[in-house]
C-alpha cells in the first residue's frame, strides 16, 4: 500500500514554509492545476500590462543603482542564493513534482541545476573578462570591457519551471542586471517560491536595491509587453518554435536582443560497434525520462541495420515494462504529461505515425485511480519505415521514432533533416564515427554527444541550440556575454596624435 497524499494540503505546506505569502495564491483570478491529480491547487492574482510597464520601471531604477556594484560583491547576493537554495531543495524539489509532474530525483535534480548554475556564477563574478588587444598605434593601449546591459526579461515554459529562470536570473544578476520573470501560467507556484527563497538571500545580503528581481504571474499578454517595453534589454525566451517565431522579429524590431531557446527534434545514432548495453539506457531515459517533456528529449533515433534485431526489441521491453505513475507516491520512472492538451497531441502524432506506415506500441492512457483529469500515459516506441510526417516534427510527449539506417553519410543527412537543431547523439565505439558527428560535416545542433543521451547536460556548457531552435545560449561557457554590453576602449598616452589605418589629417 502507497499512501495518498493530499495534493492540495501538501501545496499550501510548502508553500507556507517558503514563506509565499497566502493573497498571492488564493483568491485569485488564475487557476493552477497539478499534473499529478489533475486538480486545482491554486488561485493566483494576476497583474495587468500597466502594472507589467510599472514593474519594468521599477527594475530599471534597480538597475542604475545595481551595475554600479563590483561584480565579486554581486557574486554574494548569488552565493546566498546557492545557499538558500540548498536549504529549501527538498521543499522546491516536490513543490517542482507537484506542479510540473516530475517524479521525485528529477524534481530534486532541477534543485539541483539551480544551485550548480549558482555556483557558477559565483566563480563567473571574479571572471568577467575583457580582452587586452596589440593596437598598431604607439604609445595607445586598447582593451575591451564588458559592462552590465540593463533590463532581463525571462520568460520560462512549464517544463523546466525553475531551473530555466536561475540560469539566467544568475548569469544576469551577477553581470550586473535585474531580472523580471513571467513564468509559464502552468507553473506559476514554483516561480513564487523561487523568488521567496531569493528574497531570504536578498535580506542576507542586505544593500541591494529594490526589485532586482519580480515574478509576474499572467498570460501571454504579460511576455508582450516584456517584448515590446523600450527599458527591457534583453528576453531570454524558452518555448515552443511557434513562440519564438513571435518574439524574435519583436525584439529584432526594436533592436533589443534575444536569448531563444526553442524547440528540440533531437535524435541519437546507434552504431554498429555501440555498447548496446549503455545505448539502451542512455536512449531509454532520453526518451522516456520527465515523460519526454524536455526540450533536449530523445525523439528519433536512428538504428544500424547491423544491431537493428539485437537492440530494438530490447528497448520495446523496457517501454512495456516501465513503471508509470504518481510521482509524489510512488518510484514510478515515468510521471504524468502536463494537461490533456499534451495527451491529445500525443494521440495525434501517434494516428499521423500509423497513416506514415509506423508500427507504434505503448501510447495509450494508464488510469490512475480516481485521477480522471490527471493524463499518465504508456511511453511510446514507434518503428518507422522513413523519416516522414510526424517524425519530422516536435511532440511535447514520450514518443520515440526509431528507423533502420545502413549508410553512414545518408544518416547524418537524415539527422540534421529537421527543423530544429538543439541535441544529439551517436553511441559508437568507432573514432571514426564519434569524430565525423562532433566535426563540421556532421550533427548540426547545438549540442553534440557521444556514448551518453541527448538530455540532462550539464550546466557548464553552454545550453541551446540551432535552426528553429532559436540560436540562443544559456548557462555556462562564455553565455554571459549575451547579458553584458561589451566596449572596445582605445587609450591614447603618447604625446601625438597618430590615426589608425596610416590615415593623415593635418589642420
Ligand atoms: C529544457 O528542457 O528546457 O539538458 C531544459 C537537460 C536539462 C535542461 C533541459 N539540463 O535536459
């Protein structure tokens, strides 16, 4: 026997014990579900588009007192948070189950990914380096300093509903920026708690000016007006191509730039020589894993003829025999998908596979006892006669497409014949191989891995993607550029005057 848990109750817990105060999240005018039961668990106050352009005011003001603070002293504010974090993990951790789906270690993996990305940025604060650069005029020295941008709008999806936000809250916070962050309306919750435990390092840190950091809780007319506001900087903007294809030209319009991280179509390449063994689960938690609702999602895969036999019978095993459920009470592997909208696009695609000749298993509705608006489902594995239809496309659900390929050259064409371009993978114990996908010819995404799945990187690297995947990096690396203005300085103190390019100007 599990025991029940009370959805509702256990919200109000958690949320009462990170410190959200009870007016934003009842009473309101915006209904939150869970995933987990399908029921009601909140009633948020929204704010208007005049309170939105209020708020970006108000951020600004923070941001003209905020850039003028050295960046190893923001550092801290982002050190506390780490540390506050670390306290509230198990506590945000659920409250990521209970309002996203994810089952246990995911939901405390997401803590984690906060933390680590606080962490780095920490590190990053002393690191804000500029180029010193050879000038060819004597007696000058020219230098490149990187200054604070302004305004960070965030606009997050409902998949990632808080790591997504401190990758970014922490690059922008320490490079000098405050951040204003519209969640998604199906997360709303997580973010009101991100930002209480930000607050609780801000009261540590003490001087720093006010709204350095808002939630907005609203609909998409709230990510316009971020969009459209003249005082936002930039919009580091996480969603589906469609969003992206609406942001981008905005924000092009006015100049102001973008961070976009679209869709995924990724795909893995299993080899003749791969170790079947670690393939099978690499793909099956790609795949399957955060019931194939991440953006770095495993959706096609593309299987040598040579071990087609050996391999896709085994993974047709483990998708009928993967355990799925409740994640708040049971070790269920796979949790619910968002809503129905996900189910009844999964179904679509599924219907559209068959017409393309796919041979689909898995798919169909698991009934979770007394839980009939909640939309757990079978992973499903589809072998593929091509390439075509639905395959060349993003489902938000754990689909796998999986097609026989035999030549190596016609597979990466394949591969990289999508629209988007985030992730990718090939197992193969073949240099050969491993080198020609990682080089300029072969896999055309943004990430590109060898012998490990296309999800659940790490945040050091730098984290986007290519095409319709919208060009935009996070996270590691050198992304912090993309919240910094960059200045070229050239300082003359020589006596004379020479100009650049042997130029004479004599009056
Ligand atoms: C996303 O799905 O939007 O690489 C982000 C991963 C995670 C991040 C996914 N670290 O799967």
């Amino acid at each position: 026997m599990t025991k029940t848990v009370d959805v509702s109750q256990e919200t109000a817990a958690i949320l009462d014990k990170l410190g959200v105060a009870r007016s934003a999240w009842t009473g309101g005018d915006m209904a939150s579900f869970s995933p987990v039961s399908g029921e009601e668990i909140a009633r948020l106050k929204t704010v208007s588009a005049a309170e939105t352009a209020t708020a970006i005011e108000a951020a600004h003001a923070a941001f003209k007192e905020w850039r003028l603070v050295p960046a190893p002293k923001r550092g801290e504010l982002i050190r506390l948070l780490g540390e506050e974090l670390r306290a509230a993990k198990e506590d945000l951790g659920r409250l990521v189950s209970i309002e996203a789906g994810k089952i246990t270690s995911e939901g405390l993996g997401e803590v984690q990914e906060m933390i680590d990305i606080c962490d780095f940025a920490v590190g990053l604060s002393r690191q804000l380096y500029g180029l010193t650069i050879a000038t060819e005029r004597p007696g000058h020295r020219m230098m490149e300093t990187w200054h604070p941008l302004g305004v960070v709008g965030i606009i997050s999806a409902f998949n990632f509903p808080v790591a997504v936000w401190s990758w970014n809250a922490a690059l922008a916070i320490v490079c000098g920026n405050p951040v204003v962050w519209k969640p998604s309306e199906k997360t709303p919750l997580t973010a009101l708690a991100s930002q209480a435990i930000f607050e609780r390092a801000l009261a540590r840190f003490g001087a720093a000016p006010k709204n350095l950091s808002q939630v907005l809780i609203g609909d998409r007319t709230i990510g316009e007006a971020l969009v459209d506001h003249p005082k936002v900087a930039l919009v580091s903007a996480t969603g589906s191509t469609r969003m992206g294809k609406e942001v981008g030209p905005r924000l092009a319009k006015r100049f102001a730039r973008s961070i976009l991280e679209l869709g995924g179509n990724n795909a893995g390449i299993v080899c003749p020589s791969a170790d079947l063994d670690m393939a099978l689960r690499a793909i099956a938690f790609g795949a399957m894993g955060t019931a194939g609702q991440r953006c770095t999602t495993l959706r096609r895969l593309f299987v040598h003829e040579s071990v087609y036999d050996e391999l896709v019978p085994r993974l047709k095993k483990a998708y009928a025999s993967v355990s799925v459920g409740n994640p708040l009470e049971t070790s269920a592997l796979v949790g619910p998908l968002v809503d129905k909208l996900a189910f009844d696009g999964m179904q679509k695609a599924l219907a559209a596979a068959k017409a393309e000749g796919g041979n689909v298993s898995g798919g169909e509705r698991v009934a979770e006892a007394g839980k009939e608006t909640a939309y757990y489902v079978k992973p499903a594995i589809v072998e593929m006669p091509k390439q075509a239809g639905p395959v060349l496309e993003e489902t938000f659900a754990p689909i796998l497409y999986v097609m026989k390929y035999s030549d190596f050259d016609a597979v990466l064409e394949d591969h990289n014949a999508v629209g988007a371009g985030l992730s990718s993978s090939i197992f193969t114990l073949n240099m050969q191989e491993s080198e020609r996908f990682l080089a300029a010819d072969g896999s055309d995404c943004g990430i590109a891995n060898v012998n490990i799945g296309t999800s659940g990187a790490e945040i050091g690297g730098a984290f986007g993607g290519e095409k319709e995947t919208g060009g935009g990096r996070e996270s590691g690396s050198d992304a912090w550029r993309a919240y910094m203005r960059r200045a070229t300085n050239t300082v003359n103190y020589s006596k004379a005057l020479p100009l650049a390019q042997g130029v004479t100007f004599d009056i």
